[in-house]
C-alpha cells in the first residue's frame, strides 16, 4: 500500500519514517535506520536470522510489518550492548566463540536474551527448545549451546 508517515521507537529512539506500512520491519531497520545487526536470511520468518525484540520479545523482523508496531518498543543487537559494554548474552558468545561465518549469531543472541527475558535461570532444556527454530548452517550449535548456557550463569 502506498508510503505514509510511519513512527518507529527502535533501541531508545523514535524515528519517523516514510513507508507502505505493509513493509516489512527489517528492512526500515536495515535500509532506512542503517542496523545491520538484523540479518536477512529467508525472509519467509522460519531462519531465525533476523530477530530483533519487541517489548523484550523475540520476534522475527522479515515478516513483521511496519504498520502494526504502534509504540512498542523494538530493539535490535546494536541496542543491546557494543563492544565497550556487551550485554552479557553478546559477552558470553565473545568467550565461548560461538561463531562460524556469524551470519545466524544476530538471531541466536536476541532469542538467548529474550529467553533470559522471561526466565533468569532457563536450563539447557530451555534453551534448546528456545533456539529450535533459528537455523545456522555451519552446524556451530555446540558453540552457540555453550554461548547460551554461559550467558546464564
Ligand atoms: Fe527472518 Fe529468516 S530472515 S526468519
């Protein structure tokens, strides 16, 4: 539908963009905010590689369209913490090396934090239940199953 004034509050900040409010979240987070934390990776909502939270939610941003969000409040990874002050889910992925190629990182550490979110204490079950659905193709899992657990204690 055709481009109108969309209000967006993305890691702290309102921002008002122009845009079909049928456009999916990531890309005004990508192309219009310029946060490349989000990744696009289906874009059909089942990779997981795109997650932002909204109001401390995991939510996928390829298939969340802009009209809907009102003011709640997104946050992506740049939200969550840098380099000079990490959140602790990013810090544990750092030490535990839960990296390969990094492209699915984006999503695991937002649905780690959102789990965190809920529940401070989640066990191992926990979190593989929560990460089923993220995908990562360099077959990392233990290393991000490491992360997680890290990022728990
Ligand atoms: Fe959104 Fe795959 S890019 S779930």
């Amino acid at each position: 539908s055709a481009p109108k004034q969309i209000a967006l509050r993305v890691n702290g900040s309102e921002h008002q963009l122009l845009l079909s409010p049928d456009a999916p979240l990531l890309y005004a987070l990508r192309n219009d905010l310029g946060l490349n934390g989000p990744k696009y990776g289906c874009g059909l909502g089942e990779c997981g590689a795109c997650t932002v939270l909204v109001d401390g939610r995991a939510a996928r941003a390829c298939i969340l369209p802009v009209g809907g969000l009102g003011q709640r409040e997104i946050t992506t990874l740049e939200g969550l913490g840098d380099l000079a002050a990490p959140d602790p889910v990013q810090q544990a992925f750092i030490e535990c090396q839960g990296a390969q190629c990094g492209y699915c990182l984006n999503g695991m550490i937002m649905t780690v934090r959102a789990l965190l979110n809920r529940k401070p204490e989640a066990d191992e079950a926990d979190i593989r239940r929560e990460l089923r659905g993220n995908l990562c193709r360099c077959g990392t899992h233990l290393e991000i199953l490491a992360s997680a657990r890290r990022a728990v204690e």
